[in-house]
C-alpha cells in the first residue's frame, strides 16, 4: 500500500520543462535527449524508493543494507559499462585509465552472474538503472557533436559569472528534494555543456566521468 502511494505521488508530480530547456539557443533535438535523460533518472529514482519499500518491512534489520548493496552493485555495473564505452568512443588518451575501468566493468559482470535474483523483485531495479544509463550514453552522443560544433558566440561571462560558476551553481542544488533534482537537471546540464565547450578534450572528459561516477553512488 505504501509503495501505491509513494508511486502515485511522484505521478502527480513528474518533472517540468525547466529553463535552460526553454532557451532558443538550445537545439531541438538536444533538448529531446536531455528531457529523456532527465525522465530516466526521474523514473530510476521513484522505483529505488519502490524497491526499497519491501525491505523496510522486512523482519530482518538487515534488509535496507541488502537493499542498498544490491542498488550500488547494479550502478556500479552499469556505471562502469558506460564509462568503457564513453572512454573508447571518445579516444581518451588516458589508457591507463580505460584499462582500470576494464577491468572494473570485467569484475562487476562477473559479480552479476553469481548475483540473487531474489534481491530485485521482477528485475525492475535493473531495468530502470540500465535504462538511465543507456539514456546517459545517448545524449552523450549528441552533447559531443554539440561540444564539438564551431561556435563564435558563447558569451562566457553571461550576468558577470563564469560558465565554471553557473554549471557549479547548478548542480550544487541536486541534493534537495526528488522533484526539484529532476526539474532542475536539463538546467544544470546545459551549463555544463556550455563550460565543456570552452575545455580541452580530456579534461571534458575528465569532468563528466567525474560527475558520472558520483552520480553511480545515489542509492540511498
């Protein structure tokens, strides 16, 4: 019943269009992918509450723990899927650093084939993480050949802040409330592609495997 609530809520209040997604400048079709990232995240976050409803009532104090263990172990695999792909498709220089994700996506497939089925009720948890990041590698597509267009007229001192302090400014307000992270990620996502237009190569790609992997630990 809890969970039937907890579901119905979060329909009520699905993410609106937020500004950044209003401005002209934003291509149409960047927009399109960004709000199916924003609605896989969205809908990835409402079913680890769903998931995580059972184990609270659970007899055994350990159950939120095998909850959350099984929730990291599934980011973690596709986190660690992703950043390979991301990595070889963007011909990172840092070998050492592909290599290392390699292996940790060879360690987290392994993992998954010795994994309980029973710790994820009817695969949903999966689907929705896998779903999230299957998103996350779409628009990363199109944000590259976005990043990578010519471009005269980025005005990086917009309102007298630089584009490093509007993407910051952005995501430091991530931590609230679930409705408010969702709304306010296409935002704080073209802030950070206008600031990755102005970094060398690695260094956008060091930024974005970082905010990534930060993101692979939210199962709380």
């Amino acid at each position: 019943y809890l969970a039937l609530m907890i579901r119905d809520y979060y329909a009520l209040s699905e993410p609106t269009d937020d500004y950044a997604l209003s401005e002209p400048t934003v291509p149409e079709h960047l927009k399109t992918r960004i709000k199916h990232y924003k609605d896989a995240y969205y809908n990835s976050s409402i079913q680890k509450f769903l998931s995580l409803e059972p184990y609270t009532r659970a007899s055994s104090t350990r159950a939120p723990q095998i909850y959350h263990e099984e929730c990291l172990r599934l980011e973690e695999l596709y986190f660690t899927k992703w950043t390979v792909h991301y990595l070889s498709k963007n011909g990172a220089t840092d070998i050492t650093l592909l290599q290392s994700y390699e292996n940790e996506y060879e360690e987290a497939k392994k993992g998954d084939e010795n994994a309980d089925p029973r710790r994820d009720w009817g695969g949903r948890l999966r689907a929705s993480i896998s779903k999230k990041w299957k998103e996350r590698e779409i628009l990363d597509d199109v944000e590259s050949a976005y990043i990578a267009e010519p471009r005269t007229n980025v005005d990086v001192n917009k309102d007298d802040k630089s584009l490093e302090e509007q993407a910051y400014e952005a995501y430091s307000t991530l931590g609230e409330e679930l409705r408010s992270l969702v709304d306010l990620m296409g935002e704080a996502e073209f802030q950070r592609i206008l600031l990755l237009t102005t970094l060398p190569k690695d260094e956008q790609i060091k930024m974005i495997i970082q905010a990534m992997d930060k993101d692979s630990t939210n199962c709380s």
